[in-house]
C-alpha cells in the first residue's frame, strides 16, 4: 500500500512527489505516456517559481539548463521592462526546454525515493474511509491512503470523480511553434516591431542557435482538430508580415486556444487535483507551468503532515482555500490579457492606455509581481503586511535563508534569541539572531516560505506552532 499515488508526471506531478518524499511519505507516480515527450518547447520559469527551487537546492542544478532574460514585457506582451528593486534574489525569467525541466524535476523525485510507472493510465478508483483502490487501464489495482490528480487539463482524475469545470471554452485559437529562419536577425526584428503594434498575437522571439519562437493567430488555417503544419505558419506569416521569414526544420508545431476554466473543487475526500487537472487559461503571461508546480508546493508538506499524523485539523483544507483564489486571479489577468490582444478598435483603446499607465511604477511593479507570482499574500488573519507573504532570500548567518529550507521543514527566525520551538523542533527549526536584515523581532516560516507568524511573545508563537504544525510532539 502506498501513502500517496499521482496520476501524472509533469512538472506538477514530480515536484508534489520529491514534495511528499522529504517526509518520507510513501508515493507511487503513474504516467500513461511510455516515455517523457521528445518536442523541444521553451518554458519561461517565473521569480516565484525560481525562488522555490531555490528552497529546494534545485537551483543551482536547472541553471544551466536554462536562458535567463530580464523580467519584463510579460502582461499582454506590452514591452515594459521590470521595474528597479524587484524584491527577490531571483529578478529573472528562466527559458529552459520543457522536457529538460520535466525530466529534472523527475530525476529529483525518483532520487528522494519516489517510484514511477510509465504506460499506466488511471481508469477508475473508488475512495472509502480509509483509503482509496487505484484501478489501471489493464486491470492492475493499487490501493493508497490519498490519490492527486496532476493528470493535465483533461484529467481522468477530475472528471471521475466529478468535479465541475466551469469556465467558458475556446474563441481565438492561435498557432505556436520553434523553428529555424532564413533571414538576418535584424531584419525580424524590424518587421515584428512594425506589425506589433496592431497584431499582439503576433511575435518572432530568438531562442539561440538560429532558433525562433513563432506565434500567429490561426484563423483561416487547418482545422482544429488537425496538427497544424509548417506551411500553415507560412501561410499565416505572409497573410499578416508580407513575409515567411524562410521559416523551416521546426522543433514543435502546436495550437492553443484560450479556454479558461477552474475547478469547482479541489479536493474530495482522499482525493485531491492540482496543476492543469485543476485550472487552465490562456498560456499568455507564462504562469501555467509556474502555477502548478506552485500548487505542489503548496500542497506537498500539508498531506505529508497528514499522512504523518501531525496536521492539524483543518491543514488539508487551506490547500484549496489558498490556492484556489490564486488560480482565479491568474485566470481573470489571462482573460484581461487576451482582450488586450484584440485587433478591434475598443481593446486597442486600451491597451495604450495600459501601456501609458505602466510607465507609472506602481502600476507595472503591480502587475510584474501578479504574473511572476510574488505578490500573493494568504489571508493568515489580521497582523503587519508581510504576514501571509514570501519572504525572499535574505542573507543570515549561515548564507542565504532559502538555504535553511531544503528540507522542507518550518523554520523560526529569532532575533531576540529568548524563543524556543520546543516540542514541535522535530518539523521546526530554529536560527537565533538570523540578521539584522529583518525589521520585525521573529518570524515564523512555513515550509512553502510563507509568513505565518510575526511576533516576539513565546505563548503567542506557541499557539501558532499548533495552529499550522499541530500538536506537540511531547
């Protein structure tokens, strides 16, 4: 019997699982596909999504792997830069190939502990008091205590045990692709930026080695149920640019839509759905690879502490009412932006107007924070501002504060080196007098680095130890 089985192993699904390992939570992986996906497409990691690595120790092992650019010009691909002082350590996107990033985060996993079965598709299960019966295309059955669904935006999981999914479907469909040029660099650049100015579903991005992302709308091409094709780009860029730009030897050809649509629930019982199973929106801004694997983050220490046996009551729960909200939010900016991409007289309007407005900084800080996902604050209760917020990598005695969390452990930071975790040290740690960075006396950190607790009274930090790391263990 297994603690935890995932259906699914993308991003979302092999970060929950090395999630889940660190407390030695027992996690089978099920993937239907045979093997990780051979196409080559670029996927932009985001500030919070870095940060977390970070917390990690993976870091340091994706960066290679990865192209970094400033981090500007996300919302609506209006092309502003980031604003000065972005607060964090990781002020960057990182362009990194989806199968690299894919099959980092599995080795991750698989090295923590976690078991995956690749060619075992989920086709049934059935959930009692304790625990839930797994049943696999062939047959097999496999039992587990709690069962996560990271099974993509047509999950198994979520229809089975018939979650709604509301939203509205797809209007505007758009092709997207990597591929190779045949003309100078310059002379792109050029044409994009003259047709970017009335076409904002319209780019040619560089990836290096003579590689392009190429994004055009796909009206008026093959049918949508069909694989688009080389000469459907073609076609596209000499109908909108004048021009093919020579485009050939693509990397990965495919079509998106902007259906959005959120889950009404995200948990059932024993069973829970994260990532894509969860939500999905227009790819516009970069933040659905990000928000899911923020979901598993989220998700990870609460059902190893449920599993465990140290949760506190309600823990489980917060999953959804955290995170939930944060998927609405990204699906209302994603609908804001693709309105913002109209050709039509109204939402050109304005969208000079936005572009105006964020030459303000508190508009653009406002709206870079929301995509990169740097400005979500839990609703914790009433206190100071940073309660319920990241708090970045600041510099403590032993390095870096991130570099405390790669356990997946809460960590209380004491400045006043007269408060103690006590009977909770063995799922808290303690630095004493950590910097003098910080401007409040201590803080309480959870494991996903959210601010949980701001204060310098031991009975108050006491009663908030029980509040998220539950009872003692004496």
């Amino acid at each position: 019997m297994f603690d935890v089985i995932i259906a699914g192993c993308g991003p979302t699904g092999a970060m929950l699982a090395a999630e889940l390992r660190l407390h030695d939570v027992r996690v089978l992986v099920l993937e239907k596909e045979t093997e990780p996906a051979s196409f080559v497409r670029i996927v932009g990691l985001h500030v919070r999504t870095l940060e977390l690595m970070a917390m990690r120790g993976l870091l340091d092992r994706i960066l290679p792997h990865g192209r970094q650019r400033p981090a500007g010009g996300f919302f609506a691909a209006i092309p502003k830069p980031a604003p000065k002082g972005l607060d964090s350590a990781y002020a960057y996107l990182l362009g990194i190939p989806q199968p690299v990033i894919e099959r980092l985060l599995e080795e991750r996993a698989v090295d923590l502990g976690a078991q995956v079965r690749r060619g075992c598709a989920v086709a049934g299960f059935e959930q009692d008091d304790e625990g839930v019966t797994v049943e696999l295309a062939d047959g097999e059955r496999l039992r587990s205590r709690y069962l996560v669904g990271c099974d993509g935006a047509r999950s198994t999981v979520r229809k089975l045990l018939g979650v709604g999914f509301p939203g509205e479907p797809s209007r505007t469909d758009t092709l997207m692709g990597e591929m190779r040029v045949g003309v100078p660099q310059g002379e792109i650049a050029a044409k994009v930026t003259e047709i970017s100015e009335t076409h904002q579903r319209f780019w040619l991005r560089p990836f290096g080695e003579g590689v392009y992302s190429v994004v055009v709308p796909a009206a008026g091409v093959s049918d949508r149920a069909e694989p688009p094709t080389l000469e459907d780009f073609k076609h596209q860029l000499r109908t909108i640019a004048g021009t093919d730009f020579g485009v050939h030897s693509p990397r990965w050809l495919s079509r998106f839509g902007d259906a959005t649509r959120l889950a009404e629930r995200y948990r059932v019982g024993r069973v829970l759905l994260a990532g894509d199973a969860a939500h999905i929106h227009p790819p516009i801004g970069g933040q659905g690879l990000n928000l899911g694997v923020q979901d598993a983050f989220n998700l990870g220490w609460k059902l190893a502490a449920q599993i465990r046996g140290w949760a506190p009551e309600k823990l489980l729960d917060t999953y959804q009412a955290e995170r939930h909200p944060v998927a609405e939010d990204v699906l209302d900016n994603t609908r804001a932006q693709m309105e913002l991409t109209s050709t039509e007289p109204g939402p050109q309007a304005v969208r000079r107007l936005l572009t105006e407005l964020m030459d303000l900084d508190e508009v653009n800080r406002h709206l870079i924070e929301k995509i990169t996902a740097i400005g979500i604050r839990y609703d914790f209760g009433q206190g100071p501002d940073l309660l319920g917020r990241r708090l970045r990598d600041i510099d403590v005695k032993q390095g870096h504060l991130y570099g405390l969390l790669h356990r997946g452990r809460g960590l209380l930071l004491d400045r006043t080196e007269r408060l103690t975790v006590g009977d909770w040290s063995d799922r808290v740690d303690y630095l004493a007098d950590p910097t003098a960075v910080l401007d409040v006396p201590c803080v309480l950190l959870r494991p996903d680095g959210h601010v949980a607790w701001i204060g310098d009274d031991q009975r108050d930090l006491d009663g908030h130890l029980s509040r998220w790391f539950g009872k003692p263990a004496n």
